[in-house]
C-alpha cells in the first residue's frame, strides 16, 4: 500500500525487536505469576497479539475498546468507554496495553477505574511513548519506543480508521 503522506518511521524488525524485549522484561518482573492483559482496542489489537505470544510466562488476556481521537489527529479530552472488561481484576496482577501514549487522557481513565477494583498490583505497557503532547500526568511502567511529537499511523494504529493494517509505523505527513 503506498500512500505519499506516510514516512516510514519504525520498521516491523524494530517493533519486534522491541516487542520481545519488553515481553522479556515483563516475564522477568512477573515469573512464577500469571498476569491479565488488559488490551485497549482498537488501537492495541496488534501489538497486544504480538506481546501476549512473545511473553514467556502465564497470561490470560481481555479488552476494553476507549476511544477519544474520532477522525482528528488531537484528543478530545473525552474518553468514552465503549465496551468493559469480562474478567474480575481483584487481586489480579494486570497490566493495561496500551500501541500510544500522548496527552495520556485514555491511560488516566482507564488507570484510575481499574484501581478502583483493587487489582493486586496493576502496570501499563505501551508500544510508544510520546512525551511532547503529554497533558496528564502518566508514567508506563514498560516502553518500547520513545517519540518525539508527529501523528503515526500503522500496526494498529489508525487516522480516521484507515492504516491499523500496514506492518510498520508511519509518520502522517501534513
Ligand atoms: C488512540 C491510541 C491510544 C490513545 C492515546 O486511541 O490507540 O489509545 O489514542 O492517546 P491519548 O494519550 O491522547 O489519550 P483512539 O482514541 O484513537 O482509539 P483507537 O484505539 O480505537 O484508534
Ligand atoms: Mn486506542
Ligand atoms: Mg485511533
């Protein structure tokens, strides 16, 4: 698929490469226990997929589908909840996938609605951490890539529903 306002930005070699490390890392950190993934659709599908195969411990995995971008390129500040979580989380050792962090509205919500069921201990793990747009304060525990400010759009992430297919990470030229 060629699209003139797309740059390739990170490869698919580079995403998995740091798709094991961080299943690595995770599988470190949690040996002998078995931790909940807790996907955000839509734009985690893949790279949820990905980490839930790569991690070398028990895992149980479910979603939850926010959303906030609609057809913009900046977050609206309101995240709605579109569908819930199935599996209980108290006492469970869960952590929140997430492709991107960038204002950090989504994780915050999320965040602070799964604390309120007192999970024995809840992390969040993103592909991509953008950190110039951050306008709430929130930290990933595990981070892949770490990026500057432009708008991407591959491996599940999406512009307006379009790209979520394509393998590797694009820059959305304006
Ligand atoms: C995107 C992305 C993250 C969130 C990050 O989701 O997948 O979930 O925005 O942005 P934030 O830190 O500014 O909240 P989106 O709302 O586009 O829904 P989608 O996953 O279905 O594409
Ligand atoms: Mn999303
Ligand atoms: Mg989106």
């Amino acid at each position: 698929m060629s699209d003139a306002r797309l740059e390739l930005l990170y490869s698919r070699d580079r995403i998995a490469q740091e798709v094991n490390r961080l299943a690595q890392q995770i599988g470190r950190d949690y040996s002998e226990r078995q931790v909940l993934l807790v996907v955000v659709l839509k734009g985690s599908l893949i790279f949820g997929a990905d980490l839930l195969r790569a991690l070398p411990i028990k895992a149980s995995v479910d979603f939850v589908r926010l959303a906030s971008y609609g057809s913009e390129t900046h977050s609206s500040g309101i995240v709605e909840f579109r569908y819930h979580l199935e599996t209980p989380i108290r006492d469970r050792d869960v952590i929140i996938v997430e492709d991107i962090v960038d204002s950090g509205y989504t994780l915050t919500s999320l965040y602070n609605k799964l604390l309120n069921q007192n999970p024995h201990t809840l992390r969040i793990c993103t592909l991509i951490d953008k950190r110039a747009r951050r306008e709430v304060e929130i930290e990933a525990d595990y981070v892949g890539i770490t990026m500057e400010d432009g708008f991407i759009v591959g491996y599940g992430m999406d512009h307006d529903e379009r790209y979520r297919q394509l393998p590797d990470i694009y820059l959305v030229k304006s």
